[in-house]
C-alpha cells in the first residue's frame, strides 16, 4: 500500500488534511467475488461523459466489453481518501407518491417549480418564507399537488420522485434547483432535543413522529430551511431508474451518491460497508446529494418505491470507499507529492 498525504497553505481548500492511501486489489475484502460485468455496465451509462483524456481512453476500451474484472485491475488502482472524518454509509431511494395534476380537498400540497427570483439570489427564501407566505401562489409554479406533506418532504431530501394520479398514470420529477439554505437534519434534531437516540433513527420513525405530532411536527419540518424544487422529466422511461447528478439514469444496487469535492463523479467506486447487512461491491459514482459531505460519505440508490424506501432509511453503517481511478493519475499524485 502507498500512502499520499497532502497537506500544505499552497492546496486548495478541500485539499488541506487529506490523505490518499493507494492500495492493491487484494486489499479490498470481497473483491473477487463481486459481479465486475454488473459494474462495468453502469460505468458505461456515464463515463461518455466525462471528457478528461485519462476517462475517455478508459470509457473507450470498456466499450469493446472487455472482461470486466480484469479491466478494472489492468487500468485502475484502488484509492482510499481519507479527511480525518469517519466513514458512513446511508442509503435513498425514489419515492413514489400519491398525486394529482389538479388540486382538491385530498391533493393540497404543490410540488414547486423553482421561482426566476430563487436562480438569481442564492440564498434566497427560507422552506417558512416559501411555505407561509403568498410568494409561490397564483404564478402557474405548481407541477402537480400530492396528499402528503410528510412525503412530499422526504421527496425534497431524496431529490427525485415518481409521482402516481388518479388515473394510473405516473409522472416522474427530479430535482430543478433549490433555495441555497444549509440543509439541517431533522432526524439530528429529534435527537437532540432527546426523543431518540441515535441508532433508533429512521426515516419511517421521523414520519410516525412528525404524523402523531402535527403541531410540533411541522414546526420540525421548518427546522430545515433548504428548499428543493423540482422539474419534470418526461424522457425517462418509468422502468429505468431516476436521473442523478449526471443526467443519467441511476441504477439499483450499483448507483452511490458521493460529496464530488472529494470523488469524480463517473468514477467506480468499491464499497465495504459493514453493519449488520455488510456489503462488499463495486459502484459508479454518479450522484450526489445536500447531505454527503465528506471523502467517506456515500450515499447508495435501493430502487424505488416503499420497500426500497424502508431499506434505504434503515441503512446508516461505517465502513470503507476506495475510488478506482485511472492507475496513470493515481501515481501521479504520488510522483507530485515526491521531494
């Protein structure tokens, strides 16, 4: 194993502290066993993308579908980065939620468009201001009215969503921009102040929670002032799965959200996550989200709908991520830190 520690005044920002360990593909637990065809499929959803010289050489011979395990060892080394922050592993999903294109006396909370006013101040309004004043009412913001709040809120944390009418049909949303406020965990909150303790925490807790306490369950709601409006994505089919940060289809099992000051979006990346459930396997790097933040914090796709939703918010475990980067640029790094 080699070992890159960069520290220093002249590295920017996120770079200050950050140590990268390169390792050996025997160093990684499970990596034998895992389905590389699986992953290199992902990869080749995205890595079209990606326009470095070192990525489209890689995406270009993983296009000619080679055998997959031995790509990824013959052109990648496994790296670790590490900011001084301990590893965790959660996971989301897409939420389907029951909606209408039409408001009524069951479908009475607006899923919002983002405002012109929100693109250009950043921040602009708080989730209150949005929520309790008159400024998203009577300009045509609405892309639909669905007949949970609750719902609706963890379809904010999500992102994503599908949205199903009355009629059978089902509409699907993704995120269309937001009102730059820091998010703030109201599941940390709850713990906070007492009502539970940290492993009892879920996302299915915090909605029976906020549900049996409506008064005080909406004021927890607004403890969170980051707002996510949505857009709606007619070009996705409804069997694939939601678009992520790269304007892709995400997929089950093999999707990890990740902070990209620290991760390449496209990247592969190999989880060991332990827990209770470990899981020892290879994903692409192709989402992100407000609440990862950090070089070991990831954030794994279940799929949509309710079982993938209580799967997800069950999941809250340590471990270890190693990028795959391209193996040139992973000695480089260390060939730039030499004397």
């Amino acid at each position: 194993m080699l070992v890159l520690a960069l520290s220093g005044p002249g590295l920017p920002a996120v770079a200050q502290d950050i140590r990268h360990d390169i390792l050996d593909f025997s160093d990684l637990q499970g990596w034998k066993a895992d389905d590389h065809a699986a992953a290199l499929e992902v990869f080749l959803n995205t890595c079209a993308d990606l326009d470095d010289p070192d990525w489209t050489a890689l995406c270009a011979l993983a296009g000619q579908r080679p055998d997959a395990r031995a790509f990824f060892e013959l052109f990648f080394r496994p790296v670790v980065i590490n900011d001084g922050k301990r590893a965790l592993f959660t996971g989301y999903f897409e939420p389907e939620l029951n909606g209408a294109l039409r408001p009524d006396a069951r479908y009475r909370y607006p899923v919002y468009r983002e405002p012109p006013e929100a693109k250009r101040s950043n921040p602009w309004l708080t989730r209150r201001d949005i929520l309790e004043t008159d400024v998203m009412r009577g300009r045509d913001l609405e892309i639909a009215w669905v007949d949970d709040p609750v719902e609706l809120f963890f379809l904010q944390i999500q992102g994503s969503g599908r949205i199903r009418l009355p009629d059978g049909r089902v509409i699907r949303v993704g995120y269309g921009g937001a009102n730059g406020h820091e998010y703030r965990s109201i599941g940390v909150e709850l713990v906070r102040r007492g009502v539970y303790d940290v492993h009892q925490v879920s996302a299915e807790v915090i909605k029976n929670w906020v549900r049996r306490n409506p008064v005080e369950g909406r004021e927890l709601l607004m403890h969170n002032p980051s707002y996510v409006f949505f857009r709606r994505i007619d070009q996705v089919p409804a069997e694939r799965g939601p678009l992520g940060a790269m304007n892709r289809s995400v997929t089950t099992g093999r999707t990890v959200a990740v902070d990209p000051a620290f991760v390449p979006l496209g990247a592969p990346v190999w989880i060991e996550k332990a827990g209770a459930d470990p899981m020892h396997r290879l994903m692409i790097a192709q989402d992100t989200g407000s609440a990862i933040k950090g070089a070991q914090r990831a954030d794994i796709f279940f799929g949509t709908g309710d079982a993938a939703g209580l799967a997800a918010g069950k999941l809250r475990d340590p471990g270890r991520m190693a990028v795959l980067m391209p193996i040139q640029r992973a000695y480089a790094m260390l060939m730039e830190q030499e004397p």
